[in-house]
C-alpha cells in the first residue's frame, strides 16, 4: 500500500536533511499546491519548519526541515532497554566490561560485513553493499559521489539512545569503515547525528 503523501514528505526530508515546495512536489510526483498544503498542515502539527534562505538575485527560497518531534517519527530501536542495560553494565561490571561489549560487537560486525564484502573489486561496489546492509538494519543509508571524493551517508541511527549514553558504538563504526574500505582511503566522519547533525556523513578520500 502506498504510504500517504505526509509520510513520504517526512520521509523524503529525513534523506535530503532540507527540502523546498517545489523539490518535493518534483520528486514525490504531487502537485505543487498539494505539496504546499502538506507542508503547511505538518508545520501546523509542529513536524517540520520552515527557513528561508536568500540565494544571490531574486526572491529568498524558502526551505523545511524536520522538527524535534518530526524526528521522532523515526525512532530509536529499543531505546529505553538499551540504554538501562548499559548504564547497568557499567554500573555493575565497570567502564572495562562496557569496553568489552563493545569491542565483541565491533568485531561480529566486521566479520559480518566483511563476509558480504569479499566479492567486491572496487570502492563503489563496496558502497553499494554497505548501503544495504546498513539501510536494512535501520541506517538508512546511501553513498554518493563528488569530484574525486565519496560520501558514505546514514540518514538515520536506530541505535541513538545507546550511542549517546556510550559513544564508544560512534567510534567502534569509524573503525569498522575505515578497515572494510581499505588502509588505501581515508574515512572520516564530516558529520554526527550525536553532535546535533541531521544525519551522519562519512567522507572517503585518497
């Protein structure tokens, strides 16, 4: 069942971070007046916002993006229960048992990933498996290329809870990038949902 044009508009600015009227009616294939309408109903229900941006000769763009409670929409997995489980972790067994969990999962990742990988011969190809083992475990993710530079980029973290109260799972990841795409590329994250991003971006380079 296709799902109603307000959830796709808040889907749609989830991946794209901002948005304008006109992109969305474009993209989503509706009209621009039907676009408006749902835009001005989401903004009226406190989903998204609006910001309007001068862009040089003409008339200020007016762009929208989700909102706290937009964001919502897309929740953490499990997120109460995980973190009470770290926090007891590190209660009860200490910052080195934390470490620990930690590493045991890094390291099942690694293998996982590095089994669905062992067939590719190039860094696209690598991309474009990652992306859907990390959008079918929640990420949302997808890769793009600019110049000579790519951008790995998670649209979403369904494990946000637990990596705030540890961020030792945001560094665990960085890791496990930068060893599955090779020792010949540089991977560094250009952006956090833990900072304050809308999204995290890893930015991959020679």
């Amino acid at each position: 069942m296709k799902k109603p044009a307000a959830d796709r508009i808040l889907m749609f600015l989830k991946m794209r971070g901002e948005a304008t009227s006109l992109l969305i009616s474009a993209e989503l294939s509706i009209t621009k007046e039907g676009a408006r309408k749902h835009l001005l109903n989401l903004a009226e229900e406190g989903f998204i916002q609006p910001s309007v941006k001068s862009e040089g000769v003409g008339r200020p763009t007016t762009y929208y993006t989700l909102t706290e409670k937009g964001l919502a929409q897309f929740p953490d997995t499990h997120a109460e229960v995980t973190v009470e489980i770290l926090k007891s972790v590190k209660k009860l067994l200490g910052e080195n048992a934390l470490e620990l969990l930690i590493t045991d999962r890094e390291k099942n990742t690694h293998e996982r990933y590095e089994k669905a990988l062992s067939r590719t011969k190039s860094l696209e190809q690598r991309l474009e498996v990652l992306t859907e083992i990390r959008s079918k475990e929640g990420y949302m993710a997808e890769w793009k290329k600019e110049g000579e530079e790519y951008f790995l980029i998670e649209n979403h973290c369904p494990i946000c809870a637990a990596a705030t109260e540890c961020q030792g799972f945001c560094r665990a990841e960085l890791s496990n990038f930068q060893s599955l795409i090779g020792k010949e590329y540089r991977v560094e994250r250009v952006d956090h949902i833990i900072s304050g991003g809308q999204r995290c971006v890893y930015k991959i380079s020679q």
